[in-house]
C-alpha cells in the first residue's frame, strides 16, 4: 500500500469562478509551503497568474488562517480566497 501523499485545495468567492474550479487534489512535494503551492498554481498561467499578481491572496491551511511560509502536507486542506473588503 502506497501512502496518499496529496491534499485538497480550495478556491472561493471570485477566485473560485475566475479559475472556473471549486477545488482540486494535488500531490504534496515535501517540505511544501502553502505559498510555494500558490506560486506553482499561478505558474499555470492565464486567470491562474492572478494568485501571484497584484491583488493579495488569503490563505488558510486545515480552515485556520495562514502565512505563506506554513507547511503544508499530506491530507491537508488549503483554502485560497481574495481579501474581504468592507462596505
């Protein structure tokens, strides 16, 4: 038996309708952090490339609020979501 070495990722608010993906598992590479993980997804290009651009991704790992450099690992969830702004 192999052991599952992925996690879930999770996009929401525009984020989620701009990549046209609600959510994806992906395979964990060790020592990953969640901001290495964003950089890899904007790498993709196109509406991907905004992760990294100019308007600050929040992160959260396993729902609870995130820094770029947190580790991230197998079986875990990391969540990717635009600022919220106030009214």
């Amino acid at each position: 038996m192999s052991e599952d070495r992925t996690l879930t990722v999770r996009f929401f608010a525009r984020l989620r309708e701009e990549l046209d993906t609600e959510s994806l598992t992906l395979p964990v590479p060790p020592d990953a952090t969640a901001g290495q993980l964003l950089s890899e997804l904007a790498r993709r290009g196109g509406a991907w490339a905004q992760l990294t651009g100019a308007q600050p991704v929040m992160i959260a790992v396993n729902q609870t609020m995130a820094k770029p450099d947190t580790p991230i690992g197998p079986g875990d969830e990391v969540a990717f979501f635009p600022p919220v702004t106030g009214g």
